[in-house]
C-alpha cells in the first residue's frame, strides 16, 4: 500500500469561468485556486481615491486606462489574478485587452493589502507580477499609510523596490507611467 499523496489538482482558466457568481475574489495562482472576501470600507476609500487620481490623469494625457477590480488578468491557463488597479498604456491597452479580460500583463498592478492578502500579494503575487512583465508595481499599506513602489531599472531587469513614499513623511508618488502625476500620499489614505 502506497503512502503518497495524489498530486494536487491544477485549476485552469476554464474552471474559474465555470464557477457561479458568488461576489468573491477567485485566482488562480500557478494553479492553484484562491479565494479571496470582499475587501473592507478603508480599503474601498483607498482603492477609490487612487482610482480616481490615476484615471483622471491618464484621461487629461491620453495615456491610457485604468481600470478597477473585478477584472481578470489572464497570465495562462494555470495563471489568472485579479489586481485591485490596473493600469495599460493605450497602445497595451489595444493589444493585450479583449472583451472579457486582458491576456497579458499590466503595465502598472496596484494591490492594497489586507490582513488576509498581505503574504500572498508581497510574496506570491509580487513574483508572479516581476515573471511576467508588469513594468511597476505598487504595494499600497494602509496600515502603514505607506506605498511601496517597485519598477524594473531597465527593461531586462526584475522589479526592484525603488521607493516607499508614506503619509506620515508627507511623501509625494510619481511614476514613469504618469508623467507629470505626483500624487500626496496624505490624500490617498485622507479620513484613515
């Protein structure tokens, strides 16, 4: 008698499709199925506030699209997240996104964490988005009142961690993505 355990089951893009509406957060990381629950009121208000400074950006420049969760960003068949913001410049925008969901990766992934994403969006998350080409990444801490942005130095080189702008500091964020954008930390997690 064998004591090995059966592999796990892999989880493709066709099993996410396939499960009902249940007002949840489904990916599917290298395969494997995570749910995630409805995010809090402060992480909403953070989510929105910078939704709005980006997207009114983006649209005075014409530089791109934001656009907001739910929406799938399919990696692969085995890969499938769903950032709290998305960011692709026009031209990205044009050939990667389709009807139903994006098939490669974001210019821009901004995730906000909470206490039952925080591991998983600085570790799993975080290599997924360095693998797979996402130019910036922004891990936003409203515990902290902090924003962590990671950017590759040059295009063949991984995310590194380039700076942590904080309310505390009165830091302002700009970005490469945005110029011209500098966005007061204070006003992201303003009310907090």
């Amino acid at each position: 008698m064998s004591s090995a355990l059966p592999a796990p089951r892999l989880w493709t893009y066709a099993d996410l499709v396939a499960l009902p509406d249940d007002q949840l957060r489904h990916e599917l990381i290298d395969g494997e199925h995570v749910v995630s629950p409805s995010p809090n009121t402060a992480h909403q208000q953070v989510c929105k506030r910078l939704f709005l400074a980006l997207n009114r950006h983006a649209e005075e420049h014409a530089l791109g699209e934001v656009l907001f969760a739910p929406f799938d960003i399919k990696l692969s068949m085995f890969t499938v997240v769903v950032p709290d913001l998305v960011y692709f410049t026009a031209d990205r925008f044009a050939r990667v996104v389709n009807e139903k969901h994006a098939t490669a990766a974001p210019d821009l992934v901004v995730e906000i964490l909470s206490p039952g994403t925080r591991r998983r969006d600085k570790g799993r998350k975080r290599a997924i988005y360095d693998r797979e080409g996402v130019r910036e990444y922004w891990i936003v801490d409203p515990e902290a009142q902090a924003v962590t942005a990671l950017r590759r130095p040059q295009a063949d080189a991984g995310l590194a961690d380039l700076t942590t702008a904080a309310a505390a500091s009165g830091d302002v964020l700009t970005s490469p993505l945005f110029p011209g954008l500098r966005l007061p930390i204070r006003d992201v997690f303003r009310g907090r």
